[in-house]
C-alpha cells in the first residue's frame, strides 16, 4: 500500500542550472553580510556550515547545527547573524538572476497524487531557512499548502544524504517508509530512501549534475549512487503509483 510520495525539489519539480546559480547567490549574499564578516570568511564559513549538516545526528535542528558551525568563535554576532540571513532572503534572495523551467506535466502529476489522497511532502535537502525553500517552490509554481510537509533548516534534524533524514520524515507525516515512494533526480541523495525502505523514483529531465563544479572542487555531497526502483521522467510517476496502490 502506498500512503506518501516525497517529492524532491531541485532539479525535481523545478530545473535549473545550479552552477550558475550558486555562483550568483555568492556574488549577493558575500556583499550582503560585508560588515559582520570580510567576504573570503563568509564564504568559508558559509560553506563549512553547509557542509557540516551532514554530521547532525538529530540532537538539534539543523538551523542550530549550522549556526553552531557558522558562528564558532563568534558568539556575540550570533543573532546579529541569523537575523542578517533571514533578510538576505526575505529581500535580496529573489532578485538573484535565474532560470528555470518546469517538467512536463508537472502541474498534471501533482493534481493527479492529490486525487489519490496521498500524502505529498516537498523532500529538499534541509539547507536552507523554510523562506528560501518556498520561494524556489514557488518557481514551480506550486503553493506550500499543497504539501503537508516542506523541509528545511528550522524543522530537520538530518540532511542529505543521512538515511535518518527519510525516517524522521516517515516519522513527521506519521507513514512507515514502505508506504512511501522517494521521487528525485539525484543517485546519492535521494535514492538512499531505499536504504530505509522507501521506493524510489529517480527522474531523468536535469541529467548529471557536476556538484564538483558547483563548490569549485569541494564537494558538497559525499557516498555512493543507489539503484532506483524506477526511472523516467516526472510525468510518469502517476503511472508507478497507480502499479504501487494496485
């Protein structure tokens, strides 16, 4: 029986080029925290922060994890800091230049699992403040109250690619993982679901991604590709649900 699917959010439900788009993120969040940290000790600690996510064991959230990695030796500019960042993306987030496409058939396959009475959970690496997260949802064109649960910083304990990450969100929406099915386009980060017992669908529109080239050879990500259940692209997923639910 199939209760949920996760839906994976970059390069998922919305496509774009995240090298450029990284790329011009630094270039107005560096200049935007001028005065609290000198750019070359933003971005290092920008990145560090990122990159340490993928060691919280679910003690804290992961806005605290961050935060404590972000701010080691700067306890004092703390909030002064967190403050900063939830401005930088309240403001200046969205005239960061982008474009983006959405999947064929993408508004068909989200009405198609919501007549099912499925669950649908946006499944975004939990990196980010939840206003960033809804604002490149909103890219897609897809409002947050279509889900019953958005990832992000503030309500994760885990990141990808931690197996915890898919528990606790079997946990959240209250579905053992063999009722749901992981939908995403990345082999390491979102087909490790199966590793917990979820199905996976491992979509095909935003082919390989060089994360490589995306942190200037310092890789955000870490572990090998799992094989999915399936494979296509978005569109088809209404298709292996109906074969789930069978």
């Amino acid at each position: 029986m199939l209760t949920a699917v996760l839906l994976d959010l970059d390069n998922t439900l919305v496509l774009f080029d995240e090298t450029a788009f990284y790329l011009r993120y630094m270039e107005r969040i560096v200049p935007f925290f001028e005065d609290l940290l000198p750019g070359a000790a933003f971005s290092d600690r920008l990145l560090r922060g990122i990159r340490a996510l993928r060691k919280n064991d679910g003690q804290v959230s992961n806005q605290d994890f961050f935060m404590d990695v972000f701010c080691d030796g700067l306890s004092d500019r703390r909030q002064a800091i967190w403050e900063r960042f939830l401005r930088f993306y309240e403001s200046e987030y969205d005239h960061i230049p982008v474009t983006f496409q959405k999947p064929a058939g993408l508004e068909n396959v989200i009405d198609q699992l919501q007549r099912q009475n499925l669950k649908l959970v946006v499944a975004t690496n939990p990196i980010f403040p939840q206003v960033a997260q809804e604002k490149r949802l909103a890219w897609a064109g897809l409002d947050p109250g279509r889900f019953v649960l958005l990832t992000h910083l503030g309500n994760m304990g885990y990141a990808k690619p931690h197996p915890e990450y898919y528990r606790q969100i079997c946990a959240m929406i209250e579905v053992p993982p063999e009722q749901c099915l992981m939908v995403g386009n990345d082999g390491i980060n979102d087909m490790i679901a199966g590793s917990v017992g979820l199905k996976t669908f491992q979509t095909t529109e935003a082919g390989v991604i060089d994360y490589r080239a995306v942190t200037k050879g310092r890789d955000v990500r870490e572990g090998l590709a799992h094989a999915a259940d399936f494979s296509g692209p978005l569109a088809q997923v209404p298709a292996v649900v109906a074969r789930l639910m069978a």
